[in-house]
C-alpha cells in the first residue's frame, strides 16, 4: 500500500515539489515503512499518524528512510513519539538504511544509536 501525503506549502518558483510518500510492505510480524520525500513541518503530523498506526497493528515497525531528503525537528519529534510509544508497549521501532542526511541530522540530535539499526 502506498500513501502520498500531500503538503499544502506552496514553493517558491525554482524549488522542487516534493511530497512525503509512504509504502507500507508487511513481512509479517513486522512491518517496513518506506519513505520518500522530505518530512516538514507541514508532513510531519501525517507522517506520526502513519508510524503510530503501523505501531497499533505491528510488533516490530521498521522505517526506511533512504529517500528522505529533509528531516525536520517535527519530523524527529514524531520519530520520538513512535519510539516511546513503543518502548512503551513492549514493542521495537527502527530506522534502517538512512539517508546520509537523516543520518546526520539523528547523528546531531544523539539519536542514532538509539534508533538506526
């Protein structure tokens, strides 16, 4: 199943248009979550429901984030939110193969350890 989640920023003349799109591949009993696009404060909020829904019907949620090109501080916050709803219910929440951007920005925020797997 694939999600695009549209933002309703407009750009200014010149900039890409690029919205976050979310492919959900269940490989039973987890889930893989793979995003593309940039995870802005106009995303971040669809982006959060996405992981959490994912959270309440999975065990063991995984986010590829290869393609993300932006990641926000909302975009972290929701990350944060999903990993402690999970540590909370007894359940595993993961980033795998992040962008070199993404990447830095956890590495940045001491979340990489925590969350890259």
């Amino acid at each position: 199943m694939i999600r695009r989640i549209k933002t309703r920023k407009k750009r200014k003349k010149g900039e890409n248009e690029m919205d976050l799109t979310i492919k959900k591949t269940p490989q039973y009993p987890k889930v893989v979550l793979s995003a593309e696009g940039r995870i802005t404060t106009e995303s971040a909020n669809s982006f959060e429901k996405e992981l959490i829904l994912a959270l309440d019907e999975y065990d063991h949620v995984v986010v590829d984030m290869f393609k993300v090109s932006l990641l926000t501080s909302t975009g972290i916050r929701a990350i944060l939110k999903t990993y402690k709803a999970a540590v909370g219910a007894k359940k595993v929440f993961q980033i795998q193969t992040p962008s070199e951007m993404v990447r830095n920005v956890l590495g940045l925020s001491n979340l990489e350890l925590m969350l890259v797997k």
